[in-house]
C-alpha cells in the first residue's frame, strides 16, 4: 500500500512538473444585427463599431463559486473591470434610453453569450467566499468621446479557460455608459489607478500559469463568429507560413504603454496592377495593434490616395462612414490591402495582406432598419454602398479626440487584425506577425517558453473556403502575402533625431497620444484621471 502511494505521488509530481503553461479562451464577436448600446445624438464610434463587426468579446467566471460573466477583450488597454448589477446603466431606464439600452445581461445584445447562461454583470459579491475589496471609489475610467466608468477597486478570483488567476484585483463598476466591462491584457504599467498594481498578465505569469508573458490573438475573418486568444502560446495551424518579429516602440521615456510597431509601406495591391502603391516616404509611422478598435485608421496623407484610387466617399462628419461602391469586390476579386512593418535590422521584417473583403463591409442595410438613412448626395448607385474599414484618423469626423487632431500614429483595428495572426510578447517587448490562416479547424499549439518560438512554422498555404461578401460568394485559397518589393527610403541622422518615432526607439508625447486615441473605442486606449 505504502509502495502505490509512493509512485502514485512521484506520477502525480511529474506530471505536475510537465503541466502545460498555457491558457485558451475562445472570442466570440458580437453580431452587429443587434442594436447599437450606444448614446444618442452624433453618430458616435461605439455605433460604428457595432456596424463594422461588433466587439470580442470573452466569457470568463468571477468568484467563489463561480459566476458567468461577459467583457470585450482588448489589447489597447490594461485593467481588468465588471459591471455590479445594480450598476446605473443597468437598472436606470433613463440611462438606458440615452444609450439605445442597457447592459448586455438587460438587452440581450449578445444572443451567444446569452444563450451559454453568461451576461454582463457580477450579480451578487456577497455570495462569493474569495471577494475583497481593495479600495472604495477609487476605479475610474473616462474615455474622450465621454464615456467611461468608476466604482470601487476589487480582489476577487478569476476564471478564465479552465484555469484561476487567485485574487486578480480589477475594477467593479457602479457608473457606467459602456454596456459590457473589460478584459485589458496590455502593460501592467497602465492600468488606470495613481498606484501601479499587477494586472491580469503580470498575474498570469507571477501564478505560473504562463512561463513568457504574452499571447497570441486569432480573430477569424468578418463571417465568423469565434476566435481564440492563447496566453502563453501559440497555434501554428492558425498562420501561414513563418513568424516575422518587430521590436515594440517604446515612449520617449523609454517606458512601454501601449503596442505600437513601426509601419514602413501601405499597398493597394492587385495582381492586375490597375492601383499605384501608397508609400510612407517619412519617418516610419508608429501604429498601434488595438482589438479594442474595430476599424483602422490612417494619416490622411494615405486615405486621401485610397479614397482616390477606388472611388470611396468620406463622409465621416456627417455620417461617420466612409462610404465604397460593394461592386469593388466583384471587379477586383484579387484586390488587397498590403500592410508592411519593419525592425531596426532589415526594415522590412513583415507583411500582412488584408482581402478587400475584410475591408468593404456590406453593412448598410443594417444601418437602416436603424432608421437612419444614407444621405441622397452620396456619389453611389442605390443598392451598391457598402461601408469602408479605413478611415482618416486627422480627417473631419476622424480619430480627433474632442478636437485634439493626430496626425503621426495609425491604429491598426479588428478590420487589419482579422487577417493577421498577432503574438504580443510583454517580456521582451515584440511582436509576431503572421499571415492569418482563415476559418482554419485544427490546433497544433506550442507554448511561448522564452519568448516569441520563431522556429515554429505555419500551414504552407491557406485552405479553401467560400465567404459571402456583398451579394456574391467568393472562394479563396491564396491567403499568402503579396510580393511587394519594399522601397522605404532610409532616414537620415537628422530625420532620426527630429523624427517622433525611431526604429527601436520612442514615441513622443506617450501620454498624450494615449489620451488622443482613448476616445476610439469602448475597449481602447485609455485617458488616466
């Protein structure tokens, strides 16, 4: 008897010692047929959000025993907040008429979520033996566009794919006009409090449950429902090809916020060549990698051209759309957006192409069983508007922050992240970037064990697939990255030294872009109060 337990246990341990150090969540994408929760009046980006393909969002369990809980994943932020079910939001029906509902759990704004018994508030502290509070009103979170959130910080267990951060401390909030709390995986270093506290990732590996911290995000392509996001990993059989690494870019302090990555060349690409190339002839341009935006935004100086070259209409400040014929699709089956990115050695270390298809979004029709209308001067045949997943992030109606204008950074939302596969490495402060192996079934994971594993090949090439996109079908079976010879011309030492972004090197005025962005989405970049 005594022999059994003793290799029992000695079985017991070495399993434990071989245990997997990584954790899946499933994604799941709010489906943009619900109704916009957002404020009346202007057509705000919470709406356009919600047209352009919704939120992701996870489905994670607070406390002692377990509850089901909803919040929208992001990357450009970095608490941890839930709503408490007495929040203002979700019981003041005069709230709720300002912002076309209530919470999620109220409006049944995600039917997925709700069908899986999961909602958006933490609906009764008292019941949960593992609950703490850390400090009474002292959680507060504000966006530019107005929007945010406060209440009191929290300790409490945290669910997430099978496994249990222990005393994870996050935000509880009692105010709030945002209809779904949070899920913030960026730096620990900006979090919302005046203390820094140790955030969801610094906890993931301060419990061992992740040996590198980082993590690795599959969106899936606009038709699909559900995602993945690995802490700690990565899937080969989600990408294509190789992994190519570029250094994140620092603030000019020297202190790491957010993921912004240098952008050397933007393409519109056709096999056909009807379409000049949009180069970057200045400094690279700092752009953030953001899950928490739902389109991408770029300088004006790249729009304008875009626009141009496919005949799309910005009407961003008076509809906040920018509108595109849907025939584009059909005319230029092969046509693509080509992202390129560098790192301090070779300049042009990675590509992602985006399928016109992810970027021309029919969408319109949703837009008015709304009961909002497309202005009669748009330059488009009825029937044949679609909405456009780039805008101008310095143009009218743009990325302005209440009036503050950007004009030296882009944001890189859902629109550029569905077609990438994207691995965020805190401990060493790079990127992966991958082409996105699309609606892909299979699962070959390798865990992030030093860092980003750039030995780890993907799939050879992307398996074929039919997706409908504006009324027609499309088969695709490329899915690889365009041959764009990169022409960036390098910068000379007075460029450098004047310039807002080095390669490697720092972006100016970190908190100042940090306020300027939060404004873009629910989840994004955050103002500290």
């Amino acid at each position: 008897m005594v022999a059994v337990f003793s290799l029992t246990s000695t079985t017991l341990l070495a399993l434990a010692s071989t245990a997997s150090a990584f954790v899946k969540l499933p994604v799941l994408r709010n489906d943009p047929g619900n109704p916009p929760l957002v404020r009346r009046g202007a057509f705000e980006q919470n709406m356009i959000n919600n047209l352009t393909g919704g939120g992701y969002y996870a489905q994670v369990g607070l406390g002692t025993p377990q509850q089901n809980v909803t919040l929208i994943v992001d990357t450009g932020s970095s608490d941890v907040w839930v709503l408490d079910k007495d929040a203002d939001l979700c019981t003041d029906p005069r709230l709720q008429s300002q912002n076309w509902g209530g919470c999620i759990e109220t409006s049944a704004a995600v039917a997925t979520v709700e069908d899986n018994g999961f909602g958006a508030t933490f609906d009764d502290k008292s019941k949960s033996t593992t609950y703490a509070l850390v400090t009474s009103n002292s959680f507060e979170i504000a966006y530019l566009s107005g929007e945010g959130a406060s209440g009191d910080y929290i300790k409490e267990d945290f669910h997430v794919g099978g496994t249990i951060i222990e005393g994870l401390q996050m935000g509880l909030a009692e105010s709030s006009d945002i209809n779904s709390g949070l899920m913030g995986v960026g730096f620990g270093s900006s979090v919302s409090a005046s203390k820094v506290y140790p955030n969801i990732m610094d906890e993931f590996a301060d419990q061992g449950l992740i040996e590198t911290m980082g993590y690795s995000l599959w969106l899936n392509d606009l038709s699909s429902d559900t995602g993945s996001i690995l802490f700690g990993a990565i899937d080969t059989e989600k990408f294509i090809g190789s992994i190519d690494v570029v250094p994140i870019v620092p603030t000019v302090d020297g202190e790491y916020s957010h993921f912004f990555v240098a952008m050397t060349k933007f393409v519109i690409d056709s096999p056909s060549g009807e379409f000049d190339d949009i180069v970057i002839t200045r400094a690279e341009l700092p752009v953030v990698l953001d899950s928490g935006t739902t389109l991408s935004y770029l300088p004006s100086s790249i729009t304008d051209v875009l626009y141009e070259q496919i005949n799309a209409y910005d009407d961003t400040s008076r509809t906040g759309l920018v509108y595109v014929s849907c025939s584009v699709i059909d005319t230029y089956p092969d046509l693509r957006f080509t992202f390129s990115f560098a790192d301090t050695e070779s300049r042009s270390a990675a590509q992602i192409s985006v399928p016109a298809r992810e970027i021309v979004m029919d969408n319109i029709a949703f837009y008015e069983s709304l009961g909002l209308r497309v202005p009669g001067d748009i330059p488009l045949s009825d029937g044949d508007v679609c909405s456009l997943g780039i805008h101008a992030i310095d143009g009218d109606g743009a990325a302005s922050g209440g009036g503050t204008v950007l004009t030296d950074v882009g944001i890189l939302g859902d629109t550029f992240l569905r077609s990438a596969y994207v691995i965020y490495d805190l401990d060493n402060k790079e990127i992966g970037l991958a082409q996105a192996n699309l609606n892909a079934t299979d699962s070959n994971i390798v865990e992030m064990t030093s860092g980003i594993p750039t030995d780890a090949t993907g799939v050879s090439s992307q398996a074929p697939y039919t997706q409908t996109s504006g009324d027609s079908a499309t088969t695709d079976s490329t899915g690889g990255v365009s041959t764009v010879t990169i022409t960036q011309a390098a910068k000379s030492d007075e460029e450098s030294a004047a310039s807002s972004l080095d390669l490697g090197g720092s972006l100016r005025g970190g908190i100042v872009g940090v306020a300027v962005l939060g404004w873009m989405a629910v989840g994004g970049l955050m103002v500290l109060l």
